[in-house]
C-alpha cells in the first residue's frame, strides 16, 4: 500500500541572536518575534523571546554579544508569507527608561543549511519642528515631548502597509545565525533552492525620507 502524499511541509528554525553593533549606546537587550502568513502555523519552539542585557566588548569591535537561542517549528501548505523574524533594541536613556534603539526584519532563509545575516536596524523619526530642533543641540527631545517615537506594535515592521508614511533613520546592525532545515517541501512540489551559507543585507527600510 502506497504512503499517503504530505499535505503540509515543515520549517524548522533553530539559530541565534548573536551580536549587535550599536556605537552609540551599551547596556542593550533585544526582543524577536515571528511574522508569518494565513497559511503558516507554529508547531513547536518560541514565536518570541527577549534577551539578557549585554554590555560592549573591551575589543577594538565593541560589540554587544547576546547569542540568544532560537528555536521554533513551522507548518504549511504554501511558501506565500514565508515567515520573516522581526528584532527591537531596547536600552536605557539618559533617565534610566527604556527606549528603542533600533527595529530591523528579515526573512527567515529560504535555503536549508547554516546561514549568517546581519540587519540594518532604524528608528522612527518625528517630524514635529520640536523634536528635530532638540535633536540638533543633542537633547533628548522627550526632555520636552515625552517618550522618543516607538511603534506600538513592531510586527509593522515586517509589513508593507502604512510604511511609506514613516520617516526613519538608520541607526546600528544586528547580526543572526540561522539553521533551517526543510521537511516535505519537495514533495509538495517547492524546491528550496542552492544552500546560501552567509549574507549581509542591504538597507531595509521603510519607505519615505531616512534622516
């Protein structure tokens, strides 16, 4: 008796946050999340986590090293909405409160094997005249107008609508060691593709006029 044919393939993610580059600040800790489509379902692991704080490195690099675990499962019938990880950086300002210190996303890769990424992170930028002018002297422009701009919801991150009206600025690097392996995907008719062992992305930003 023949086997039955897989209606869903599996993606399994294991890796980790490993690294920041942030020279502006120390004391950092980053959050990650998972944003996928209608067709995609976890399985197994953790959609989400949130880091240690780590401070710099003594090194000429000055890196911020978290090598925070990742590990989750996936299902799905189709490769539309391709799960893409989402990052926030978060450290003190000069009051003690959290702040965000970056926002990046990036696909979770295609290819099964061991792959490296490293993620232009941005913030959001107010356009008020205010906030521009405390950023020229150097201040903290919620010294005046409360909390510096945030998303309420960094899932917008990884999603095209309502990104081109958001003004941004680039701002660190965060680097992710992937391990993906592949599970019923040939046999559903999808071919991965060429193992990719390493890249460096390219600005990914939201539309609209970085400062």
């Amino acid at each position: 008796m023949a086997a039955a044919s897989p209606s869903v393939f599996l993606l399994m993610v294991t890796g980790q946050v490993e690294s920041a580059q942030f020279p502006e600040y120390d004391d950092l800790y980053c959050k990650y999340c998972f944003v996928y489509g209608q067709d995609w379902a976890p399985t197994a692991g953790l959609e989400e986590g949130i880091s240690q704080i780590a401070s710099k490195s003594q090194d000429v690099r000055q890196a911020l090293v978290w090598n925070f675990p990742i590990d989750v499962t996936f299902k799905s019938t189709n490769p539309y909405g391709w799960p893409q990880i989402v990052l926030s950086v978060y450290g003190p300002d000069v009051f003690g409160n959290d702040v965000v210190r970056g926002y990046g996303a990036v696909h979770v890769p295609f290819s099964p094997g061991r792959h490296k990424r490293t993620i232009p992170m941005f913030v959001p930028e107010s356009t008020s005249t205010l906030q521009k002018f405390t950023r020229l002297l150097k201040l903290p422009c919620y010294w005046f107008m409360g909390r510096r701009p945030e998303y309420t919801d960094p899932k917008v991150v990884a999603q095209g609508e309502g990104r081109e009206v958001t003004r941004v600025r680039s701002q660190g690097f965060v680097t992710l060691l992937f391990n993906v392996v592949t599970k019923d995907m040939k046999k559903l008719g999808y071919d991965s593709g060429p193992v990719d062992t390493q890249g460096v992305l390219g600005p990914s930003l939201p539309q609209g006029n970085p400062q």
